[in-house]
C-alpha cells in the first residue's frame, strides 16, 4: 500500500462521521474523535475568515478574534468589538481594579490561570479543549435519551455544529464552556448513583457562575418535577434540589459581591449601572414593541406549543414520543430554551441575543426529532432561530441607515446582507430537505457552510 493511501486512511478515520469500527463502542469512538477533530478545524477557518473578512472591528490576528481590540474614533470615544475584551481584562487585572463584578468569573479565572504558559493565546487555546471536549458528553447524554443511534449521531452533528453556536464561539468568551459543564450535566443527570448526582450539582454551581443567565436551566428540573406523570411527592421534592442549587448559587454570589467588593454592588445592580440593562414590564415604554415584544412572543409562543404537548391526549402520539425519548424530558427542554427567550424579552434593552440563540440547544435538537404531539414546535424554534437572524441583519441595515453606526463601512453593510441572506436561503433548503439528509459528512459540511455565512454577522453583535 502506497504511503498516499495510508494517510487517506489515516485521514478518513479521524476526520470521517461515517468511519466503520469493528465493534459499535469502537464506532461510537471514532465517531466523537471526528467530531473532535473537525471542532479544531472549523474554529481555525472561522478565526482565518473573521481576519480576512473587510470589517471595521479590527480583527486582524489570532489574539485580536480572541481577545477583542478597543475600537477609537477620537478622545474619549470607543468601545470594544465583543464582552472577551473585558474577560481578558479581569483576567489580566481582578475584578477589583476592573469593577466587572457583572462579568462572570468562572472563565475569567481559567484564563488567569493558564495566560503564564499560553498568555495571549490563552482564550482560543482553552476554549478549542472545552470545544473538543464536548462531543464525549454530548453523545452521552444524547444516547439516554434517544433509542435510535443514527438519530443520535444526527442529532449530535446539528448541535454541536449549529452555525450560530460555532460561529460565536471562536471569540474569547463563555460559549465553550458553557456547552460542555451544560452536556456533563445532562449526561451525569440520567445516570444512577451519589457520585453522579455529585458531578451533577457541582457542574451546575459552576455553570451559573459561568454565565449567570443559565439560572434558566432551573426551568428544566421545576418542568419535570410538575409534571412527570406517576411521580410521588417525595421524588418530586427531590427532582427539585437542583433547582435550589442554581437559585442559590446565583444569590450567593450577589451576596458576596456586596460584602466583599469595596465599591459593593452585585452584578445585578452592576449590570442597570454600567450597561443600562434592567428589567422592563411596562408594554408602554420605548422600543418595547421593536425590542421586548418578539423576543416575548417568541418565547410565549413556544411555551404554549411545549404545555400544549405536555397534555395531549393522543395516546397514539404519546407512544410515539415514548419510543423515541423520555417524552417529558423533551418537553422539559424546550421549555427551558422558551423561558430563556422570555427573560431576555423581559429586559429594557437587547442582550446578546443571537448568542443565546445560539446555545438554545433544544430548539435546534428538535429539528431532528419526530413530535407527534405537536406538529408545530418544530415549526416554530426554526421559525424562532431563523427570526433571530433576520432580525438582527434588518437591525443592522436599519441602523448604518440612520447613522448609528460609526464602527462600520458601506462594504461591511453590503457583505453582511450578502453573506446573511444566502445563509437564510440555504438554511431553508435545510429544514426542507432535513430528512432526506442521511450522510453524517454532508450534514457537517452543509453546517460548516452555514457557519461562514453567518460569521460576519456575528462579528457586529456581540
């Protein structure tokens, strides 16, 4: 055998979805290392993209995509492209002289630990490790729901390469990491034993310090601890101790953050202070109806869909869901990923809601998955992620139209239209033809495509 031919064989077991093992455990293996494998490629060619491409934000090097510049048009006047620029700033500084104390500090503190040995390559590097380390928890936690094991491969493809997750998380922050302690959650959470439900507590501690927004994930746990049908009161109490852990993981550290803080102020406070971001409740106020409501009907709309199935009465339907997942389970998801939408329409201003979005795994996961019992849901988180994006490319025309933004040019405008439009195009074609997609490798590249379309646009929302 020629040496050309080895290294194709060489290649094809790595990189390959479809690689064939002598034993299924061996399959699943060569399965998660190509995973693995194309994580690191893909997040090289959408650094190597988001330099080339012409934008004002002067991304312009590895440690520029990771650690966003400071953008000046004069004295006193910038601002950075995205949030990495003030993770590496706490990292680099403490929260102390910084005053960051809304940023969480679960990846600020990673990155203080280890910018000794890779110093400004420390945010790509550590991120593409979570990045990798995620298809192993994700597979696992896929094959306890989902009794079919192409639909699990399937369904790991879509999530861990879904164009707006991949796309956002080349940048310096949470994205990363967020999604692999999220998936060694789920995984540790449908399997038996103390040390299980160690793991499981523990990660979600660390998961809300993380990014303080995944309090939501509590939604998860309180769905199935109402409505699990046959449950006893005592497993209900119990299936809600994780829903004690977050809550009380996120006033801890508001709490400390008052006590110890010299300035004290909770990251609550720290976020209306410096960013001018609360809670809204009156329909009345300014930009609610361009801002707050879609977010809230979106949200709202889902919600319903999700109770709707939760108590459907087609026995016929419910078997159905049975014989492919914990049918509540599924639901349990999507109502988490809603009530995420329904607690970023409640603030008064947009909040890095296409990278939120982007981590509503289950609006993504549903799309490879049959609901009998309603038709509708997969219908409308397409509906709901795709919104997001025409949303934010229509926010962006409207603004350069008004002269809002000064941190970007005519061919910025023109290429981000472009490369969004034909992004939304073939994503329809997508979710169209979904079903007829069976080669794993196909998927992956129609994913990989998806992704540079929508990387420029990623680059003026942070």
């Amino acid at each position: 055998m020629s040496s050309v031919n080895v290294i194709k064989q060489a290649l094809a077991r790595i990189f390959s979805l479809e690689a064939a093992g002598a034993t299924p455990r061996e399959k699943t293996k060569r399965f998660v290392i190509a995973c693995a494998a194309w994580i690191l490629v893909i997040r090289v060619v959408l650094v190597i993209w988001a330099i080339v491409f012409p934008d004002s934000r002067q991304f312009d090097s590895f440690t520029t995509v990771s650690i966003a510049p400071w953008i000046t048009f004069g004295p006193g006047v910038g601002f950075p492209s995205n949030d990495s620029y003030f993770y590496w700033l706490i990292a680099t500084n403490g929260f102390y002289e910084a005053k960051l104390v809304n940023f969480s500090p679960i990846l600020p503190a990673i990155l203080f630990a280890t910018r000794m040995i890779f110093q400004e390559y420390a945010p790509f590097i550590i991120n593409s490790v979570f990045a990798m380390l995620t298809p192993w928890f994700l597979f696992g936690f896929l094959t306890n729901v989902i009794k079919d094991e192409a639909k699990v491969k399937q369904v790991t493809v879509l999530i861990l390469f879904n164009p707006l997750f991949i796309a956002y998380s080349i940048y310096g922050m949470t994205e990363p990491l967020h999604y692999l302690l999220l998936f060694v959650i789920l995984a540790s959470h449908y399997k038996k034993g103390l040390k299980w439900r160690i793991v499981e507590y523990a990660c979600l501690v660390v998961l809300v310090l993380n990014r303080f927004i995944s309090v939501v994930l509590a939604v998860f746990y309180a769905y199935k601890a109402l409505f699990r049908k046959g449950s006893k009161l005592k497993e209900r109490i119990i299936m809600l101790v994780p829903v004690a852990v977050m809550g009380g993981t996120y006033l801890g550290w508001e709490l400390l953050c008052r006590m110890i803080f010299p300035f004290g102020i909770s990251p609550s406070e720290a976020r209306r202070l410096y960013w001018g971001h609360d809670f809204n409740f009156n329909p009345l106020a300014p930009d609610f109806m361009a801002n707050q409501a879609p977010l809230l009907l979106a949200g709202a709309i889902l919600g319903l869909l999700v109770l709707k199935s939760t108590f459907s009465k087609d026995d016929a339907a419910c078997r159905a869901e049975t014989a492919q997942f914990e049918r509540l389970d599924m639901q349990a998801l999507l109502a988490f990923a809603a009530v995420t939408f329904l607690f970023l329409g409640l603030m008064n201003k947009p909040v890095s809601i296409l990278r939120y979005t982007g981590t509503s795994f289950p609006i993504i996961m549903i799309l490879a998955i049959k609901v009998p019992s309603s038709k509708l849901i997969p219908i409308a988180s397409f509906g709901i992620a795709w919104g997001m994006v025409i949303a934010h490319a229509v926010m962006m025309a409207a603004t350069a139209a008004s002269g809002g933004f000064v941190y970007f040019t005519a061919t910025d405008l023109v290429l981000v239209t472009v490369f969004t439009a034909v992004y939304l195009i073939v994503d329809i074609l997508f979710y169209i033809k979904r079903d007829t997609l069976r080669s794993m490798n196909v998927l992956l590249a129609l994913h990989v495509l998806l992704a540079l379309l929508l990387q420029p646009l990623t680059i003026f929302f942070p």
